[in-house]
C-alpha cells in the first residue's frame, strides 16, 4: 500500500466503529520524505507525502469502511526538566542547543530523547533533570547546518 497524504488525525474524528490498525514510527524518522513500515497488523506500507510534510502522533494514513491506519510515534527514554524562571529556561535550553539535540515542549516541561552525558551535565549544572518514558512531540523546529 502506498500512502501519499495524511486523511486527518485520530483526536479530530469519530471512528469507534473502525478497527485501528497502527504503524510505529519513531520521533526521529517523522520528518523522514519517504518511509517503508510494516503496520501493526503486518501491512506493507510506503509512506510517501505528496505535500511535505512531518508526520504526527494519532495522523490517520488510510481508511476504508472497516478499518483505519494511523500513525503512532511510541514512548522512548527521555529526559524532563521543568524550570523555575525565565532564566533557568534560557540556561537550560542554552545547554541543550550546545548538544544540537532536538527540543520538545510540553506546556512547562522540557523534553529532550535520553542522553547519559547530557543528564550528566544538567544535573551537574544544578537543573535537576529527570529520567522518563514519553512521546517526542510537539518538537521546535530546528535548522540543519554543517560547521
């Protein structure tokens, strides 16, 4: 099956009489031009977007009238810390851009994929990093350059 568009995503419709079936992609292969996933329920699939774009948590993929194909990023090793003051954020991310490690935002919480050394020097800068299990989403857009 070959998939050229994303039909919508899973929390705007209304699909309780469809079975869901799922293709795991991880946070780091979202951004990817063209994909090849085998779904949960052993589908073949090449994901290859018409419109760039980058692939999100709950995106609807296929859908007929018994089934839905959706795509879902899973949880991985991450670290989290949530700053006290503007200042601390600007440290904090300050830190993090040095690594050239992608960023996520969750509401007051940094989120960024497990990194031992990095943990390390946060918590040895006093920013009092924890270790989590959570989806990479909702990533700032970062810019790809070489130095």
């Amino acid at each position: 099956m070959l998939i050229d568009k994303i039909l919508g995503n899973i929390k705007d419709t209304n699909n309780a009489t469809k079975d869901i079936d799922e293709i795991f992609v991880d946070w780091f292969d979202v951004d990817k031009k063209i994909l090849k996933k085998t779904s949960k329920n052993g589908k073949d699939i090449g994901i290859k977007l018409t419109k760039p774009s980058k692939l999100n948590d709950g995106d609807i993929i296929y859908s007929d009238s018994k089934e839905i194909v959706i795509i879902t990023i899973p949880q991985c090793e991450a670290i989290s810390i949530r700053p006290k003051t503007m200042e601390e954020m600007g440290k904090i991310c300050y830190e993090i851009g040095n690594k050239h490690i992608p960023l996520f935002l969750n509401g007051d919480e940094i989120i960024v994929n497990y990194d031992e050394p990095l943990f390390k020097l946060l918590e040895k800068k006093g920013f009092k990093p924890n270790k989590t299990m959570q989806k990479l989403t909702n990533a700032l857009e970062h810019h790809h350059h070489e130095h």
